[in-house]
C-alpha cells in the first residue's frame, strides 16, 4: 500500500519487468495499478531486461518494480523521470545505491518473510540433491542404467552430517530450520 501511496503525486507510469503475471504474482496486477490510477508497462520478454533494453524501457517511467536486472549507473542516470526502485526480492545488490543516491532515488526492497522462506527451500533442495547425487542419479537411470547396488554406494543421508550455515540472517535461521 505504501508504494502506490509514493505514486499518487506521480504521474504514474509503473514497469514491472518480472517475465510474467501469472504465478506468484494476481493475474489481475494491472487491474490493481489502473484502479489507482498508474499504467503498469510489463515485460514481454521472458528473461531479465539488458543494460541497453532497460534504458529504453525506463523512459517517461516513475517507478520500476524490479527483478534481477542490474541498475548500473548508466541505467540511473538515463532514467530522468524514475524516483523509486522498489526491488522485487531481498537485497538490492544489483542496484547502484551512489547513482540512485545523487539521483535523488529511493531504492527500497520487499522485506516479505515468504521469500526469506522460498529461498531457504530452495537452498535445502540443493543440498539435498548433492547429498543424493539427483542429477547424476537421474541421467544414469535416463541413460537406461538402473544399478541399486551402484547408485546406493554413490548417496549419502544428511541426519549424520553437520552442515555449516555461514550469515545467520532471515534466509540463514530458515535454512537451519529446515536442517533441524
């Protein structure tokens, strides 16, 4: 709610570039930006907007929901109209914060607990599919092999192990949630 607050003294051109609506996000999101009087610009794409792309899509825009593309400071200093980066994620490390600074720029980012939780699966499914070798388990049974005796030997079980966890923030306390 805050954010469309910050644009109501805009004249509210918004670019959301995540891929696409459906999803995590309300398939009606544009509905909700016209009912407050912004034009959501989306991302036709299907991958992260380039330096050059996202240049050109700033342009006449106020606000920017953003993803993984980078704000360099080539970006920030193209984009006269934009006042706000509200980043769509945890962190705004891809975001040149001296650029926005003296650009007079807020940059914000999206303190949703879910994330931090997402991400920690995320990390616990990685850890867990080298622990029981899943991709190369999977291209050995695709491959037409199928040795238990084999496959078994190569495996190993997580209960036994101590697993280090280096940065104990919100992701960090999930993880070790999720290994407890």
């Amino acid at each position: 709610m805050q954010f469309y607050i910050s644009l109501a003294a805009m004249e509210k051109k918004c670019l959301f570039t995540f891929f696409k609506l459906g999803g995590r996000w309300p398939s009606d999101l544009s509905k909700i930006f016209e009912s407050h009087g912004i034009e959501l610009k989306t991302n036709p794409l299907g991958r992260w907007y380039t330096e050059d792309e996202l240049i050109q899509e700033l342009k006449g825009v106020d606000a920017v929901l953003a993803g993984g593309e980078r704000y360099t400071s080539r970006v920030i200093e193209s984009a006269q109209k934009l006042r706000i980066i509200a980043r769509i994620g945890v962190g705004y490390d891809n975001v040149d914060l001296a650029a926005a600074t003296r650009r007079g720029i807020y940059v914000t980012w999206t303190p949703i607990p879910e994330l931090a939780k997402a991400v920690a699966e995320e990390t616990f499914a990685l850890i867990l599919s080298v622990l029981r070798r899943v991709p190369q388990m999977d291209r050995h049974v695709r491959e037409g092999g199928y040795d238990v005796e084999g496959m078994a030997s190569n495996i190993f079980d997580a209960y036994p192990l101590t697993i280090g966890i280096i940065g104990l923030g919100r992701i960090g306390v999930e993880v070790a949630k999720d290994l407890k």
